[in-house]
C-alpha cells in the first residue's frame, strides 16, 4: 500500500475550492494524464466517475464512487480498476476571515499489478502533486478576478 498527503493555503473560498474540485468532468481540460471522465450520478451529493487516464505508452481507467459534502469535504472511493483499493479525500478549511482555505489532501492506494505497484508507485506519487499543482493554477485562472 502507498499513500501520500499534502495540504496548501490557498486565498480563495471553500466555496469556491471545493466547486473547482467537485467538477470532475473538467479535470481532462487542466490535470496533466487525465484523458477522458464519465459521470453517473446517483444523487445530488453523490456520482460515479470512470476516469480515463494515461499517455502516448500506457492508458488505463478506473471506476470511482464520489460523495461530497458540500464546501467541506470530497471523498473518493475505488470501485473497479488498476487498483485493489484507492481512497482519496479533500478537506477545505476556511480561514478566519473567509479569504483563505486551507486545502488537505490524501490518497492510499495499491495497484493489483505488483510491477505496476513496484515501479508506478512513485511516478503516481509525482502525478498526485502535480495534481495538486494543476488545481492551484486552475483557481489562479477561474477566479483571478476575485483575488
């Protein structure tokens, strides 16, 4: 098993974070590997998401059950894939006056595939922070006026 955690203040809302994050549907246009989503929701809180992922070489995709908690937390669980369990949540913290979220997130993970978790462990652990990257910068271009 593999995980991996990081956590940034951000100078924006959890309102506005957390919508950035709930919009799975947009994630090929800004996260760097990330080819194609497909959503089914189940409720308004709650939708499937197979995510298509990869390069040139190798693609891939996995099926995830997404629940949010709206303006506080995303949590995302496995249900089919690469993987024989992936767990992932964001937290978004607002600061005291409303101008800042303290954004957390986390992943365990563990390829069913033992080269697969050998080797890609680490290159996922990069993809995780670039991830983390692309959202910062995805905010910095969505809400630049609102800075």
């Amino acid at each position: 098993m593999a995980a991996f955690s990081t956590h940034k203040k951000l100078p924006y809302s959890a309102e506005q974070l957390f919508e950035l994050v709930a919009d799975v549907k947009a994630y090929p246009e800004f996260i760097p590997g990330i080819l194609q989503t497909r959503l089914e929701p189940l409720s308004p809180h709650l939708f499937k998401a197979r995510v298509r992922f990869g390069n040139s070489l190798f693609q891939d995709e996995y099926l995830c059950r997404v629940e949010l908690t709206p303006f506080e937390s995303i949590t995302i669980q496995g249900v089919e894939g690469p993987f024989t369990h992936l767990n992932s949540q964001w937290t978004f913290v607002p600061g005291p006056q409303g101008n800042e979220t303290e954004v957390k997130f986390s992943v365990d993970f563990e390829f069913k595939n033992k080269f697969l978790q050998h080797f890609g462990t680490p290159v996922f652990n990069q993809l995780t922070q670039r991830m983390m990257n692309a959202f910062e910068e995805r905010a910095r271009v969505i809400y630049k006026s609102c800075k």
